[in-house]
C-alpha cells in the first residue's frame, strides 16, 4: 500500500528536532509513519521546507518538502506558493490513500486533488471544535468553507472518542470511526510503578503549548493554594506572544513551581516517573497526548477536560472545573494512598489495552488499506 501522510509542521517530529511547532498531531503522525513504514508499506510525509532537501528518508519514510510556511506575499501565498507546492508534493508522491489530521483549510484542499484524482482521502479529527459546526477555532469563512468541503468528501472520517462521533452526526450529518490514537509507552518488562505521593512530598506535572487554551494561569492559582506540592512545568512560549510569555514570567516567581522549558522528548519518560500527577487546565482538548503518555507510566490525570468521561467511569483520576476542585483533586490523591494506587493501575492497564502501538496501529492500517482498495484509479 502507497500512504501520503500530509502534515505540515511535522519535519522536526520525524527528524527528531526541537525547532518549530512539535504538537501531539505531528508526533503521532511521525510515529504512524515510521509503524506504517516498518510493515513495508510505502510511506510519504509531506511537510514545510524547514531547511531540508527536496526529498530525504527518514527511518524508512520519503519525506517531501512543500514551500516554506512564510514563502510568498501576503494575500497571494494562500494560492501559490502553498496550494501549489502542496499539489506539487501530493502528485509525486503519487500515493493510493492519503491522511490528514487536525481541521484546517488544507482538509479541503486535500480532499479536493483526492476527489479529481480518484484516490483516497482520510481525515482524523483532533479536537471537539473540529466537530462543532460553528467552527469556532476558525476565522475566516475560507478557512470554514475549505474545511466543510473536506469533511463531506472525506472517504473516512476518523474520531478519538463517542462525543466527537456524535457531535459531526448531529452538527453535519456525518458518520465517522472512533479509533484510539497510538502513543509509545513503556512495555510492560520495562514498566516502573511512578512514586507515591505523600502530604509532605507530591510532585504534579503540567505539559503543553504555553496558549490561552492551555490555561496556564489556572495551574498557578492552584500552585499558590498548595505550597507544599512541587509543580513542574514543561512548555515553550511562542516567539513574541505576550500571553505565553507574561504567565511563564509569572510562574517563574513561584517557589512551588519549577519552569523546565521545551523538554527533549527523549528525556520526558524521566519527568513522567519523576512525579506522581499529571494536570491538565485546558479550556477544552480532543485527546490529548499528554494524557496517553501519563497513563502509560501509570499517573492519575487531575484535568478539567474528560474525554468521553474516561477519567471519570475508568478511574484514570479525577475530574475538575475550576482552581478549587483541581486543588481538592491533588489534595484529596496526595493524602490517600489507596485511591493513588487504584488509580495508577488502572491508568497502566488502561493504557496496554487501548493505546499501546501495535494495538492501535493495526486498526489504522486496516482502515488505510479498506480505503485505498475502494479508491484507486
């Protein structure tokens, strides 16, 4: 099978670098690549020009370099150079199905060469305002138009949870697949159980994007509520965004709150087992892989989003609303063992049964391969 797997910003995820924009989007796509590549499927990455030459294997992955994201003037570039250099790479890599992930005017684009060239197109949805058709996260109508166009001759539609399935059957009439993402984790003969926490000694994380969506502000209320807990910070403002870097200075003034910055993802498996809570503050989420990543090193998440109340039904860890009941939640797991415990192990099993990479991964591949048999010329 040929798989074009179109991610814009995802060269510093499969090339291992630090610069640009690394999200959970683009390191799951890098790792349904490199999966995809290893069981000897023929995989290309279409991404920004970052510096690299027009075409490099990486771990067994082409990949194809589109325009640079700044290239062209303003008002024009939207045409030439980005629409074009995107048919440009879609053409040579010339491949039987291709993948998108994350709502953006590019869905509409993607479908679009799909649907002329009669291959197959396959878009996986990222967040709930993917799914809301209001379509808040967007801003201008081409944006809205682009993306609807994509979402209705999508071939598939891939969801990470029920509500999302239900929000674009309701809001467009849409059907679509709920299929768990992948996330690398420990095996279960190099698991270590993280530290238990205590009143004295409860060390939480925060991982993510320094956005307004992030809601960092939110962790620092709680912060200055509990002194005794330690909180570690992992995140890099964006270049000259005020937001980002007003609350980063305002975290750094903390006594209670260690800033570590952009944390090389070879060295979070020692930050996750270095702590006991994982805390989400987000305004909303899809799935996060912070989540994914937490579970599979057996942290509880104290997070005020809850996709499809797992955290909740599952016993993963607890839900929160607002500064108070976080503070509740991380007070009410630091002081009890038991339910640390329990939770801790259902986050691991959890994990290996629902997320571990080949699991996932070949449900992926069977989606690929249905569709690329449908859609060929």
């Amino acid at each position: 099978m040929n798989i074009g797997m179109v991610a814009h910003f995802a060269y510093g995820a499969i090339s291992g670098g630090q610069e640009g924009h690394v999200g959970g989007v683009e390191r799951q796509t890098s790792l349904m690549c490199r999966w995809l590549a290893a069981r000897g499927h023929k995989v290309s990455l279409l991404t920004w020009d970052e510096g690299q030459p027009d075409e490099t294997v990486i771990d067994g992955v082409r990949v194809i370099k589109m325009c640079r994201e700044n290239a062209g003037l303003p008002g024009l570039r939207f045409f030439t150079p980005r629409w074009t250099s995107l048919i440009k790479a879609m053409r040579r890599a010339d491949a039987d199905v291709y993948y998108q992930n994350c709502a953006e005017y590019i869905t509409g684009q993607v479908a679009l060469w799909c649907r002329i060239r009669r291959r197959g197109f396959v878009y996986s949805v990222a967040s709930d305002p993917d799914c809301d058709p209001k379509l808040p996260a967007m801003n201008t109508l081409r944006e809205r138009l682009l993306y609807r166009y994509g979402l209705r001759h999508a071939n598939r539609i891939i969801v990470q949870t029920g509500h999302q399935q239900r929000m674009l059957r309701n809001g467009f009439r849409l059907g679509s697949v709920v299929l768990p993402m992948p996330c690398p984790g420990p095996a279960d003969n190099e698991y270590r159980p993280p530290r238990e926490p205590s009143s004295q000694n409860c060390q939480v994380l925060w991982v993510g994007r320094i956005a307004r969506v992030k809601r960092l502000e939110l962790l620092l209320e709680v912060a200055r509520a509990l002194p005794s807990v330690t909180f570690h910070v992992a995140g890099m403002p964006y270049a000259g965004d005020t937001y980002s870097e007003s609350v980063l200075d305002q975290a750094r003034t903390f006594q209670n709150v260690k800033v570590h910055g952009m944390v090389p993802r070879e060295q979070m498996p020692d930050l996750y087992g270095s702590v006991s809570i994982l805390c989400c503050t987000s305004l909303y989420e899809g799935f996060p892989n912070t989540f994914l990543e937490a579970w599979s090193h057996g942290l509880p998440v104290v997070s005020t989003v809850d996709p499809d109340n797992l955290i909740a039904t599952r016993g993963l860890g607890c839900e929160a609303s607002d500064a108070s009941s976080l503070v509740a939640a991380i007070r009410r797991l630091a002081e009890s063992n038991n339910l640390w415990r329990e939770q801790s192990a259902n986050a691991r099993r959890y994990y290996s049964e629902n997320h571990a990479v080949d699991t996932v991964m070949r449900r992926f591949e069977l989606n690929f391969i249905e569709i690329s048999k449908g859609c060929k010329p």
